[in-house]
C-alpha cells in the first residue's frame, strides 16, 4: 500500500477505474483514505470526468463504497478511458542521441557503442543547451545537413515542431499490475519511465498519472518509419496507477520539477535502476500539448500525453552482451513522490490475453446500466 500510494497518501485527489465484476464493465472511482468510491453515477467516464466544468466536485462526490484499496488492487484498470493516448518523442537531449543511435545503428545493439562515440564527434555540440527552434539550433541543424548528418530525430529534437505520435487506440492501455507486452521478434527493447499529462478537450492540463511507453528499439532503429510496429502493440501502454488531478496539492509546477525513478527486477535476478527528471526536458509541458491539439487538431474527449523519457538504458544485462534489452518475466516499477507507483511484468505480446473491451463495449455496458 505504500508503494503504490504518492508519498502524501490520500491528500490528492486520485482517480481510477476498476473492473467490476458485478456490472461486467469499468467503473470509475475516487481513491480516499477511507475507502474506493464508485463515483460512475456522477461521471460516467474519466473522459467525462475531465471535461466538466466541476471536476473537483465530480470527484469529490459521495459515491458508493466498493472497499478498501487494498481489496481494490487487483481489479485496477488504467485510468483512462475514452482519452487519445498520445506521447511525446525526443524531449530529452540523451533521449535525442540514443535515438539517433538506434538510427545508425540499424537497430544493431552490437554496434551501439561504436555508434555513440561516432555520434558525438560528428555533433560537436552539446544539444543539452540547445533550445528546440531557436537560431543556434537553426546554425547546428545547417552544420550538420552541411556534413550529410541531419537526421528526423534531430529534426523533431532540436527543430521547431515536436514529436507526437498515437501510443495506442483509447483503451487499449493497461494498468497497474498487469502484464506489459513485447514482440517476441524483438531483441532489443526497453521501459521508457514517463509523467503523462491528463488533458481535456480544451487542451487544459487537468491532471497526470506514470506511464511506461515500451519501447522495441531494434525495430524503431531500423527505420523511423516502423514507430507503429515498434510503439503499439498488445499490452505496449501501461498507464497508473491513477490520475492525481490539479487541485491544492498538486498542480503544474509539480510536474515541471517530478522525478521519476525506474526499477527492473528481472528472474535472473538482473537489477537495472535509473530515473528521469522533467526538469530536464527540452519542451515545457503546455509546448508539448500545443504541439499535440489545438485549432488544428482537436481531441473531444482529450487525451493522455506521455512526456517522453529521460532514461535510456545501455547497461550490460549478460556477459558478453550488448547492452540492456528486456526479458520475460521481468518486473517494472515506476515511481514518483507526488503520482506513486506504476508496476507490471513484461510477458510476449502474444502471450497476454488480447485486448478484447474497446469503446463499443464500454458504450453498450455503459448504456445497459441506465448511465448513458
């Protein structure tokens, strides 16, 4: 209980979803100190819940009592539901180089190394201190098409517009405890640790839960244009465990400065921890959801905004290996003080049971309970 609360336990206002068993469906709850309310009689989606006009009191209202969190853990959902899942690519400058690298690379972790240290001769410059779509990075984006190394990463790094890509059809997203998906065809992969934004159809930062973006890097490096196969697959978007909404306790300025630390415990009793600091990344939040919706895109239900990650894993797992790459079975969690622990186990994609309750479903059990 601990582990999956923020460290100031229930003074937030946390939202979530549980699968009931006796309406054969999702609910939406409020997570309080003493107990899990059903609130889905006020709002009958976390969608609905973000767009009101009184989201506060929606999720502070009485609700029905389904029991304790403890007893509730099992049946968490993501919480999101109807949202546009969305992320943000390249928002941190080590993020930026390993991209690059994966792109050199071919999407050969054997000649990673050899790639990195090519990398930073050709780039000469430190990108940590390049504003994205500034005039020095216009004269670094010059230089280097200049010296044939201009790249789409570099582009969307460094250049004016930001990368923004569906992560996953609305809810396909798995939540805390489940099991998160890899191609069995890929033998390069990673977590990618990420705050993600809560957003509502006016393009306003409502709230922001954890998110793991799996990532198969051996299919990405192969060719930018495999960031479909390489991003969404069953299981790939893991999101929890809930949303902590904007309210006294928490607002943007906590996200601008969270922290978000990565553990993985694999069975061969492998241990890799890293972590990630948004104070670091490249693209104030508000830049990235004005790069995602507005005037030219719109989301009418919203959508959750994974951030992008500072964490890019490269530690040798095996003896004579080439770096990190997951493993069946291995355990991921994901922390941050203010928005708690986010924990699932990697498994093949094909393995995990198919995601099966889409929005139809979702609409026809909502309908059949008299909510719609």
């Amino acid at each position: 209980m601990a582990d999956i609360l923020p460290e100031d336990g229930y003074a937030g206002t946390l939202i979530g979803r549980v699968w009931s068993q006796e309406e054969d469906g999702p609910s939406v709850v409020a997570i309080r100190a003493d107990g899990v309310f059903d609130i889905t009689h006020f709002a009958p989606t976390v969608a609905d819940l973000c767009n009101a006009p009184d989201m506060l009191d929606l999720a502070r209202a009485k609700g029905i009592r389904l029991g304790t969190l403890e007893q509730l853990i099992p049946s968490l959902l993501a919480p999101v539901d109807l949202q546009a899942l969305k992320a943000a690519g390249v928002t941190f400058a080590v993020s930026l180089l390993e991209r690059l690298i994966e792109e050199h690379a071919k999407g050969d972790p054997s000649r990673a190394e050899q790639v990195r240290g090519e990398l930073n001769s050709i780039i000469g410059a430190d990108v940590t201190t390049i504003k994205p779509g500034s005039a020095e990075a216009e004269a670094l984006k010059k230089t280097l098409m200049a010296r044939g190394a201009w790249s789409p990463y570099l582009e969307v790094g460094i250049g004016p517009y930001a990368e923004i890509f569906t992560k996953a059809p609305p809810m396909a997203a798995v939540g805390y405890g489940a099991e998160i998906g890899i191609r069995s065809d890929s033998d390069w992969n990673n977590p990618e640790p990420e705050v993600t934004l809560i957003v509502n159809a006016a393009g306003k930062i409502v709230g922001a839960t954890l998110g793991n973006d799996v990532n198969l890097r051996d299919l990405e490096g192969r060719s930018a244009l495999l960031l479909g196969i390489a991003k969404d697959n069953n299981a790939s978007c893991a999101l929890g465990p809930f949303v902590r909404l904007f309210d006294e306790t928490f607002t943007l300025d906590d996200v601008r400065k969270a922290k978000v630390d990565l553990e993985v415990t694999g069975p061969d009793q492998f241990r890799l921890r890293g972590s990630s600091d948004l104070s670091k990344i490249s693209r104030d939040p508000l830049e990235l959801v004005t790069n995602a919706m507005g005037k030219t895109h719109q989301y009418p239900d919203g959508m959750a905004l994974m951030t992008g990650t500072l964490f890019a894993p490269t530690e040798t797992r095996t003896p004579g290996g080439t770096g990190f790459t997951h493993m069946v079975g291995d355990v991921v969690s994901i922390s941050s003080p203010k928005l708690g622990t986010l924990t699932n186990t990697v498994n093949h994609c094909d393995k995990i049971a198919p995601w099966t309750f889409g929005v139809s479903s979702l609409m026809r059990n909502l309908a059949g309970r008299g909510l719609l």
